[in-house]
C-alpha cells in the first residue's frame, strides 16, 4: 500500500484564488486600518491635551515649544509607520491563511467536476492542517459508492 503523497508548500503557489484571497486580505487590512487609525486619533488628541495642560503649568521657550512640537509630528510619523508594517504583516497572514481554504476548495471543486464526468477514481488528497479535510473524505466514500453502484 503506497503513502499518500504529501504535498510541499512554496510561496509562489500560496494565490490559488487571486479573488477570494484578496479581497480576504484586504477586508482584514481595512479593520485593521479603522481601528488603528482610530485609537491613533484618540492617542494623538490626548497627546496634545497633554502638552497644552503641561505648558500651562510649566511656561516654555519657543525652542522647547517647537521641540515638544517635532516630538508630537515623530510620534505620529512612527505610529503611522508601525500601523503601515502592521497592515503589510495581516496581509501576509491573511494570504497564508486564506490558502488553507483556498486550496483545499480547488482540490474538492476540481474532483467533483471529475464526479460529474463520471470518473469515480478519484481522491481528493488534502494536506495535513487544511481545512475540509472531512468533506474530502466524504467525496472519497461519495466516489466509491457511486464506482460501485455503476
């Protein structure tokens, strides 16, 4: 009895569903994107609170005000650059895990076309950790059902 083949993931073929993947990615990348521009609004106004309260307090130079300024602009210059690396890294993961769906639906699609065409020898081999692994074994008993009906 031969294994079944085991099938090696590479990057190039991690876009199975160029549709479906992207519009995945970029519906996370979309939340991600609101809600950390929204938390960096919020951060940036009570930033600015802040300084206000702190220069009412403690009277400064215009030096020190136009330092406390380029603080504030460099803080958000980075938050936006970490929320830039952030959208890049979920759509990055999101493609990875989008594949995990994707390819195991082109693997069942395409073996129950063959059942249609009435080729009963197939079997839709997953790998191990993707998804539907239990419906490509219930094509497997649908196949052989159907092969010995025939």
């Amino acid at each position: 009895m031969s294994q079944p083949k085991k099938f090696k993931r590479n990057i190039k073929n991690f876009v199975i569903n160029p549709t479906f993947q992207m519009r995945m990615a970029l519906r996370f990348i979309i939340v991600y994107i609101v809600v950390a521009g929204i938390l960096q609004a919020f951060f940036t106004v009570e930033l600015q609170k802040y300084i206000e309260s702190f220069i009412k307090v403690f009277p400064v130079t215009t030096d020190q005000h136009l330092y406390l300024h380029d603080m504030v602009v460099n803080t958000i210059i980075a938050m936006a650059l970490t929320i830039a690396l952030g959208a890049l890294s979920i759509f990055a993961m999101s493609v990875f895990y989008s594949h995990k769906i994707a390819g195991p639906i082109y693997v069942i699609k395409n073996n129950l076309e063959k059942i249609l065409n009435e080729d009963y020898n197939i079997r839709p081999n997953l790998r191990e950790g993707d998804e539907f692994n239990e419906v490509a074994e219930l094509i497997n008993r649908l196949a052989d059902k159907l092969k010995n009906t025939k």
